[in-house]
C-alpha cells in the first residue's frame, strides 16, 4: 500500500496522522491484553530492573500493568516485562539457597 503523502493538504495530514496514532494505540492495547492474559493473581513473577532480576506476586491485573508485589515493595509493570517463574524455577532456587 502507497499513499503519496505529498498530495495532501495540512488538515488532510493531521487527520491522517490521528488516525495513525489511534491504530497504533489500539494494537498496543491489544497486544498488551493478549500478553496479560497469560497472567493470573497469585503467580509468581520476575522482571528486571535496573540493579537485578526481582521476583514478586501478582497481586492485581490492570488494563495496562501487573500489580506485583515484592520484598521491595509493589510495581505496576506491563506485562511485556514479566517472566512466569514456574514451580520447578521455584524449588531450583530453594535447592540452590539450601
């Protein structure tokens, strides 16, 4: 698909680079949807910041961001950072602390 973009008036512009950032918007949204939906309250979770990877629970699911709750304190992170910590991540590490 081609639009000569050099043929269009100042409004005409505008108009379409409104409608460009409402779709833009709108996969974003998706696609933060389609990625939360892998998340449920009471997994387990880590993200990394800007020191170290941190761990928490997810406490609560928002339209944007995971509530995750840490020994640091709670985040809203997108879910596009999170990582699922599975069962056996989990007793790994308990081994590796034992």
């Amino acid at each position: 698909m081609s639009i000569d973009i050099d043929k269009l008036s100042k409004e005409q512009l505008l108009a379409l680079n409104r409608r460009i950032v409402e779709r833009l918007n709108y996969l974003a949204a998706r696609e933060t949807l389609e990625v939360s939906k892998k998340f449920r309250v009471g997994d387990t979770v880590e993200f990394q910041s800007e020191e170290s990877t941190i761990q928490g629970l997810v406490i609560r699911i928002n339209r944007k961001t995971l509530s995750i709750r840490t020994k640091e304190g709670q985040w809203n992170i997108p879910p596009q950072f999170l990582k699922k910590v599975t069962q056996e991540e989990k007793n790994r590490k308990l081994r590796i602390v034992e």
